[in-house]
C-alpha cells in the first residue's frame, strides 16, 4: 500500500503566509471601499430627501400662486361681462331708446 505524502518547507510556508497577507490586505482595503461607499450613499439619500422636499415646498408655493391668479382671472373675466353688458346696454340704450 503507497501513501503519498506532501510536504511543506519553509519556502511553501513563507509563500502562503505573503498571499495570507494579501488576502487580508485586500479584504481590509475592500471593506474600507463599502464603508466609503455607504457613507456616499447616506449623503446622497440624504440630499435628495433635503431636494424632494424643497422641490415640494416649491411646488405647493407654485400651486398657492396659481390658486391665487386663477381666482384674479375670475375676478377679472366677471368684471370684463359686467363691463361688456353695460356697454350693450348703453349702445341699445343710445340706439333703440333715443
């Protein structure tokens, strides 16, 4: 019965602890990159939370001047009947009354 076997020497040793090393180094430096990420990523929820809500303060001033101008174009266009009445009636006033 053949048994193999593998053995190590320091060389082996030394090269598995460098890419050890590495691994970890790389892991390490990884992480700091999700870190980095995440804080981006909550500065930039943060600013578009900060914008959508002027964006709606924006929004609903617009809306109360629209509100606002809708109710002076009614004023203006009853105003503007009234005016077109009482300049029919003083023309039929002028032609059918004199």
């Amino acid at each position: 019965m053949r048994t193999d076997t593998i053995s190590r020497d320091d060389t082996q040793d030394f090269e598995i602890a460098a890419l050890k090393t590495e691994v970890n180094y790389r892991v390490n430096i990884t992480n700091q990159n999700i870190d980095s990420l995440d804080e981006k990523f909550k500065i930039s929820n943060e600013l578009f939370i900060k914008n959508q809500n002027n964006m709606s303060r924006l929004i609903t001033d617009a809306n109360s001047k629209i509100n606002d101008l809708n109710r002076r174009l009614d004023r203006q266009s009853y105003a503007l009947c009234l005016l077109f009445g009482i300049v029919i009636g003083l023309l039929a006033k002028v032609y059918f009354f004199n």
